[in-house]
C-alpha cells in the first residue's frame, strides 16, 4: 500500500486517446453498411467487423465504447488511469452525408459533456466535428471549447476520401488555433484510392493501413503548408506519430530535392524544414506502442515535452501494457511529463 | 594522410543498394511512356520526372545510372567506397510485358556482369529477374548466381501491380533460397490501386510512397507465410526497413489479435511473432537514411549483424552523408559489421 500510494503520488496517468460511441451512432452505422449506400471500403471493412463480428475483441470493444460510466471507470480504476481524454471512435461522424454528420457531432459532442459532467476527475472530452461542412465544424468545435469545456478537437482522417490539406477544411484549423486546443489526428482505414491492396491483404485496419493513412495525411499537411498559415496549430499524432519521427531525415532530404527539381506543383517551398513543423507543432501518443525503444527513439527525436501516454481505450485495454510504460527507462521528471504533465499542457488541462 | 590509413585500414565501406541501367532500358522507358500504353501511374510519375527534367538532379542521376566504369568509380573513390553491391534501378524490367521484360533482365545481367569483370574488386551484381514469367525469373536467377558470380537478386516491389505474397511467384523466393542468396526488395512507386492520393500531393515517390509500397510489399510475403515455407531466404529492406522496425511491437499485437479474432481470410497463424522474421529473415540498409537516431535503434531492435551500410548512388550522392555515417556512435567492432562484414556475410563475398 504504501508503495502504491508514493507511486500516485508521483505521477497520475493521463490517457490522450480514448475512445467512445453513442449508441445511435453505432446503429447508423449498421444502417449505412446494410443500404449499400457506402462508399468507403475501409469502413466496410472495420465495421463490418466490429458491428457484424462475435469474437471476444469486437464483442468487448462495442460494449465498453458505448459506457461512460461504471465499467469504464472501473477499466480505469483496474489500470491505474486517472483521467481520459476521451474522443469519437473512428470514423465519427465522417463517413456520412454533411446532414447527418453535423447532427450527430452535435449530438455526440452532448453526450460526451454530460459524461464529463458526472465525472469530471475522470473525463476530459475533444471535440467531433463534420468536416464535410467546414463552417459548422468550426461553430461546433468553438461551442464545445467555449461552452462545453472540450479541451481539443478529433479529426479520425479522411472525410469522404478528403484530406486536411485541401484549403476548404482550413476553418477548422483557423478554428483551433484560435481557442489554443490541439487537433488529434486520429487513423482511420485508407481513403477509397489508397486501400486496394492493403485490403487484399488484411493489412488495411490497425496492423498496416491505419499509420499510411494517417502519416500521409499529417506529412501532406505540413507539406501543404498548414503550419506556415497556422504557425500554433499543436497537431497530435497517435502510434507515436504513424513513423513519422522514424523518417526525419529522409522526410527533409526528399522534400528538399522535390522543391529544387520543381517535381511536383503541389510541393512547394515552407518556411521550415519538415522536420521542424513534426518537432515543433506534432506531438505524439503511445497508443498501442507501450515499447521501451520506440517510446525513447522518439524522445530523443522529437523531445520528451513532445511524447505522451494513451492507451487506445478500449482495442487496446491491457493492464499489462500499463506496467511496460511504467517501466520504460526515464528519469523521474521525464516520467511524470510522460504520463502527467504534457497531457496537461497540451490539453490546458491545469484550470480544470 | 596517417589518420586517412588507419581508417582505411578499420573497415571497408561496402554500399549495398547501388542502381545502375542498361542505355537500353533508359529509351525503352521513354518509348513506353510516349506509347500511350503504360498503365502504371506511379511509373509516369518517377520516369516522366527523371527521363523528362533537366533539373540538375535528374541529369546527374541519368548520366550515373548508365556508367559502370570510371565516372562511377570515380564517385566511390572521392567517397571511400571500396564496393558497390550493384542492382538495376527500379521498376527495372518489371514494368514491362512479359517477352519485352524477360530479354531485358538478360541484357542488363549480361551488361552488369561485364563491368563485374571488369572492376572486380568494386562492383558485385545482384541478378534482375522477369517476375511476369516466374519459371524464367528462377532459371535467370540461377544463371546470374552460378555463371555469372552474381550475389543476390533485385526485386524492384509490386511487379504491374502484384507482389510476391502471391504464391505464383514463390519460385522466385524457392529459387533464391536454394542458391543461398538474398532477395533485395527495393521500393518502387505504389501500384495503381494505392498511389491516388499520394501521388495528387507529391507524395509517391522516395519522400513516402516508396515506404507504403515496400513496407506492406514485406509484410505481406511474412503474413503470407512466405518465410514459414522458405525458412531460410533472406529479404533485404533499404531505408532501414521502410520503417518496419518502428512497428516491430504493433505489427506482432495486431497480427495476433487479427488472427484471435478470425478478421480475414487472407491472415493465417504463422509460426512464428511477425518480429521474429523481420529479426531472423530480415536485413535492412542506410540507404538515403545515414542518421545516427534511426541507425542505432534499428541495430538496438533488430541486431547489429543485420543492418548494413547503403549510399544510394546515384540518387543520393552526398560525400557528407558518408562522414555522418562514419560518425554513428558505434564500437569499432560494430563499425565494422556495419560497414564492411555483414555485406560480406550476408552477399557472400569473403569468397570473391
């Protein structure tokens, strides 16, 4: 006990990508899957495994999704987490028509106060938000910063095969750049002209496809500029930034020969090397990678105000992986920043 | 001139992912693209740029490609290259039908192999093969091996859209094996059902793309249980990987809970953790990537007997990045594997 308690004392654990559904949401999605109306082979694919699947993983995932309540704060208890930053499963509310998606973000976002509500120690919420209507994401997210205490906004990658570094989604970074809370990029299965031959191979959900999806998206907007027009916008990336930090070098290299051949008329010159707007403006999560030399590879790279701790609640609720963070080499200071103190920053966390 | 010797003297630097093409390739290439009959995008995307520039960076990489006596040597020799370790650029032949492509690989493996006899103590061959006829490829590959001298084989990744996870080209990987010679799985753009979105933001080539295509062109031949059935072929990755071992943690977790949870048809138990063969069955080289971060940890998750020294000539011609590899904090022992012993292991040059 005693251990246990100057254990707490010395950091609270601080989980940044956690995630959640409303129960109507879940029902759309069987909807659209069963209409044959979707578009999107990525999504036919993860949920047509998660709402459709009787195994053990996809059973216990739909359940502990939908609560926000006993069972995921006992998960919680069970795991030493303090407190969740919690957001929209993948895809949210981005697979559906405009109408429906802003509806649902609305809807959604409420559900997620009211849970905050009634465990404010606990829960800390980001904000969804519908893409597909740039001008409503925008209103939304400022109502969930303003008015509802979100502390960030989710974005779970392609709206509809569109990417953020196409200028008609730059309300929503204008958006979060001026109420100072971070975009998480979060993965979502690769866009209808990426997925092919990922999916023939079983490689386009978590094992491959999520971080080629995601990496791409985050690297284009950087390359697009994003950063240059919004030089706070914090970007924070999970899987310990999709590999990115693993190519920092090459990312520079490569994007520097682009510019001086004048390859392509989408790349051109940033007032930054590459590396910079990944070390400066991205921070990253562990969610899912709880490995002692991936975990300090990138905060070596990147630095250790940049490297945070999340679990994946609830694909990846695995007490044991809880102990193999804990045990990650750092010195003290560099641990609670890890778990605690970063997670705080980056979120504003410390007026709560 | 004393310091120059006894670092000569420490190790020879052997480069292993080294490109050269037959003048031949270089107009048939033009001719393809001028024919209106390629249908490989990412193929007009690299070789639209590189045979159609007259950037510096084009010129330079198409007049160095095509030389194989002094001007390359020339460059090994103003940059402390003992050997090159020689492979025909990508896509190589691969983008050809199959006649056109079989009758080139032979022409290229003849061309190289002159100047092998030429230089032999600077230049060993690895054998360019026709996948599209794999029972050419496998008698092409065993020339080049026992007639030739040649010590492994080129594989410049999805061969007009098909990757060798697919078992119809397992004679290549059956042939590789028994002559005790690895295969280089080299990047070239993504094919066609995944370079959409990379390639509308200038992304397909060396700056991304060629790490989606050959990262899930090498997990695909490991889910695909190509190293269960060939237990002791050996695949060699550029760029240290194509970030592979970034994933090492990720890819064995998701593998298993795929698997637990019978998700698709195409993922089978294997007998081994996905890390498993990516440490026994797996090298990795520098190319394009000499950065001390990336380096060390590959050689911390991997093993240091399997991750090897590349320059990328011509496409990465730098005398600097040579001093920053040389400066990768490493024992003089490990140095040496790195530079100079594990090539001569793994290409089985202590022979030559």
């Amino acid at each position: 006990m005693g251990d246990s308690v100057s254990f707490i004392d010395a950091y609270r654990r601080i989980a940044t990508e956690e995630a959640f559904a409303p129960p109507e949401m879940l029902r759309m999605y069987r909807e659209l899957l069963a209409s044959g109306r979707n578009d999107d082979p990525g999504f036919m694919s993860m949920w047509g495994f998660y709402s459709g699947s009787r195994s053990e993983r996809a059973t216990f995932i739909i359940e502990r999704l939908q609560d926000l309540d006993a069972h995921r704060i006992a998960d919680m208890d069970a795991t030493g987490i303090s407190m969740q930053v919690v957001s929209l499963t993948s895809p949210g509310v981005q697979v559906f028509d405009a109408e429906t998606a802003k509806s649902l973000s609305v809807l959604a976002n409420d559900q997620l106060a009211d849970a905050v509500r009634r465990h404010p120690q606990r829960f800390v919420g980001l904000a969804a938000c519908a893409p597909q209507d740039p001008a409503h994401a925008a209103q939304e997210i400022e109502r969930c910063v303003r008015t509802l205490g979100f502390r960030g906004v989710i974005i779970n990658s392609h709206t509809r095969h569109e990417y953020l570094n196409d200028a008609k989604f730059w309300e929503i970074c204008e958006a979060a750049e001026a109420l100072d809370v971070p975009i998480y990029l979060h993965p979502n299965t690769p866009s209808r002209g990426m997925i092919q031959p990922l999916l023939e191979r079983g490689l386009d959900g978590a094992i491959y496809g999520f971080a080629v999806e995601t990496g791409m998206h985050a690297l284009s907007m950087i390359t697009a500029g994003v950063f240059d027009r919004f030089p706070k916008l914090k970007l924070v990336l999970g899987h310990l930034g999709e590999a990115l930090p693993f190519w920092l070098y090459r990312l520079d290299y490569m994007h520097q020969a682009s510019i001086r051949a004048n390859r392509y008329p989408f790349l051109k010159p940033l007032r930054q090397p590459v590396s910079a707007y990944l070390r400066e403006n991205v921070y990253v999560t562990t969610s899912g990678m709880p490995w002692a030399p991936a975990i300090r590879f990138c905060q070596e790279v990147l630095g250790d105000t940049h490297v945070l701790y999340a679990m994946d609640y609830p694909y990846q609720y695995v007490a044991a992986e809880v102990a193999a963070s804990d045990e990650v080499p750092m010195d003290a200071e560099c641990r609670r920043r890890f778990f605690q103190t970063n997670a705080e920053a980056l979120f504003g966390l410390e007026a709560h």
